[in-house]
C-alpha cells in the first residue's frame, strides 16, 4: 500500500499501534482490537467509537490503551517501548509532526516494525514533499481490504464489504430525483462562525456524505476546509447560503459541546432566520475519521438525516447516547450480521 509499498509478515501481528480512530474501528471489524496498544487519543477516540460500536455489542474498553498525542507530538521512545509489530499509521503523515522527519520513521520500521497507512486519501491532500512522486489515494474499503490482508482476514472483510455494497445500493436506487433534494451544508460551527466542508469532495472522509447525490451549498466555495482550512462564514454569509439542511461534522463526537450548538444558532438574530434552524434540520453528523463499521452506520444516519421520507426519520443525537436502535424494519442494513461477522459468525 501506498506510501510504504508491500509488507511482509512472519505471522499475523498481535501488538499494533494505530494513531486514528479508523484503524482502530478495523481493527474490530476483523476481530483483532485485542492486539491494539495505543491511539492518538485514546478516551476521545474510544468514546467517539463506542457511540457506533454499541450498535453491534461490540464496545471498546480504552483503559490500558496508551495515548500517544501529549505536548503536540509524540516522543519516538514511545514508539521503542510499545515494540509494536505494526504501526498503523502514515509514515508521510507522521514526518509533519513537530521532532519527526523521514529519517526517524525509516528508524523505527527497521529497528521497531514497519508503518502500513495512507492518511491523505481521506480528502486527497497533498502529502508533504518527499512523499508527492507516487503517492496513492485509496478508498475506504480499500485500504480497509489492505489490512485485512494483513491480519489474514480476508473472508471477514468481504463478508461486510457485502453489507457495505447491499446499503451503497439500496440507498442509491431509492434517492428522489435531483431537483427533489435537499440542499445541504456540511460545516463546524465554532467561536461564532461556520467553517464549511464539501459534501461530494473526494476521500473517504466524505465516505458517508458523497452518496447521498445532495445539493452542496458550499460546491463553488473557496472557504471550504480543502480550499481554505482557516476560512469561515458569518451569520450574515451562512444565511446567504441558508441551506435546507446543516450537517454539523463531528458533532457525535467528543470534540463539540452539541447541547449548546442548536441553542446557540437559535438564539442568535440571525441563526434564527436560517431555514435549517426554523425547519428543525440541523443534525448532528458524523465523523471523517470512519472505519468500515462507522461508514455503514453513517450511512445509514445521513441517509435518515437528508431523506426521511425515503429511508425514515431521524431521532436526533443527545450527548452521552448510543447510536439509535433501529428496529428491523427500521435498519437500512442487516445490524445483526454485522454483530455475526464481527464475531467471527460468517
């Protein structure tokens, strides 16, 4: 896999560091979270996948999980001391971290264990220079098919690929012509403006967003996170953009105080106006950083959130809940046979 090229093993690997959450959720998906010792954020990253993972009985414990972000990097001992037969994360990615460059990565895959990850596939950045001449950007399912070959898990994965391409499809066949969809505004809202995201972007951070065919408010915009990463609206821009529907990324996570978001635009003068405000269509929306068990369920969410009527309503999200449970008839995938082959039951 792109950038480290092909990877060899003695055996399958039992002590992996994974910096982000979606290997973390991989990890699961194949029935190896055991192996794992470490995340970038272990609480953080925990609760964020536990909100999904309960869906299937198959909630993580982070205690024991060692965090590697402190201070704004991590020390490269740490790396020494966990002795991890695989570090799930892009060495490109890892060479931008304050005290790292290339040369430190190439140290610990050789003395340590090999690095195996894309990072910029998830919005199709550019990776620092060094890494530009061949850099390849993969889907989810592929690079998840990847390291399931890793852990020689092979049948596993297609087992839920087949769940993956079963919701893919039912939800494409049944989207409402063009002109009847909604337009929509995926965006973080913090310190009193909005920080805009394209919904149909490229990578598999948009893995939930870009099949949903909506109408994206901010498609021509050149604040959006991959154009501008610092660029914002205010009241005054967002109602001019006034979207049927906001998306707020992220917001299922613990990195957002949802509870103040949807008071805090209603109360404003301005946020007030806008029509997703006054229609009650300001969601709480997932996270970029998705594994195969969170893309089906973000799917499945987006789908609600964006067409009601088509796939059901959405119940909405409270902080400290687990992800709704869905009735059969209600679910727009088989959620216990994704609990089945995550245990193994294929």
């Amino acid at each position: 896999m792109s950038p480290v090229g092909e990877v060899t093993f003695d055996a399958v690997p039992t002590n992996v560091m994974a910096y982000s959450p979606q290997y973390a959720d991989m990890l699961v998906a194949l029935g190896h979270w055991d192996s794992l010792n470490s995340l970038g954020f272990a609480d953080d990253y925990g609760t964020s996948l536990n909100y999904f993972l309960g869906t299937f009985g198959a909630e993580v414990d982070t205690d024991g999980v060692k965090q590697l972000f402190t201070d704004g990097s991590f020390d490269k001992e740490v790396l020494y001391e966990l002795d991890s037969d695989l570090h799930l994360q892009d060495p490109c990615w890892l060479s931008t971290f304050d005290g790292w460059g290339m040369e430190d990565t190439e140290e610990i895959s050789e003395q340590v264990g090999p690095f195996f990850a894309n990072r910029y596939s998830r919005q199709h950045a550019k990776p620092p220079e060094g890494c530009r001449d061949g850099y390849r950007y993969y889907t989810l399912w592929e690079i998840s098919e990847k390291v399931s070959q890793v852990f020689q898990e092979r049948e596993r994965f297609e087992a839920l690929k087949a769940e993956y391409e079963n919701v893919y499809g039912h939800i494409r066949t049944n989207l409402p012509p063009k002109s009847e969809r909604p337009t929509v505004g995926l965006v973080s809202f913090y310190d009193g403006k909005f920080y805009p995201y394209r919904i149909n972007g490229p990578g598999f951070g948009k893995a939930h967003t870009r099949p949903m065919g909506a109408r994206d408010v901010f498609a021509d915009s050149d604040r959006t996170y991959a154009e501008n990463y610092d660029a914002a609206y205010s009241f005054e821009g967002m109602l001019e953009a006034d979207p049927d529907v906001i998306l707020h990324i992220f917001a299922v996570t613990p990195w957002y105080d949802w509870e103040t978001i949807p008071e805090t635009l209603r109360n404003d003068p301005l946020g007030q106006e806008l029509t997703a405000i006054q229609n009650d269509r300001l969601y709480a929306s997932g996270t970029s950083f998705q594994g195969p068990l969170t893309n089906l369920l973000q799917l499945e969410m987006t789908a609600k959130q964006l067409y009601p009527e088509q796939f059901g309503e959405w119940p909405g999200f409270e902080e400290g809940e687990s992800y709704p449970d869905f009735s059969e008839d209600e679910q727009l995938f088989d959620h216990g046979r994704v609990t089945d082959i995550i245990d193994g039951n294929l």
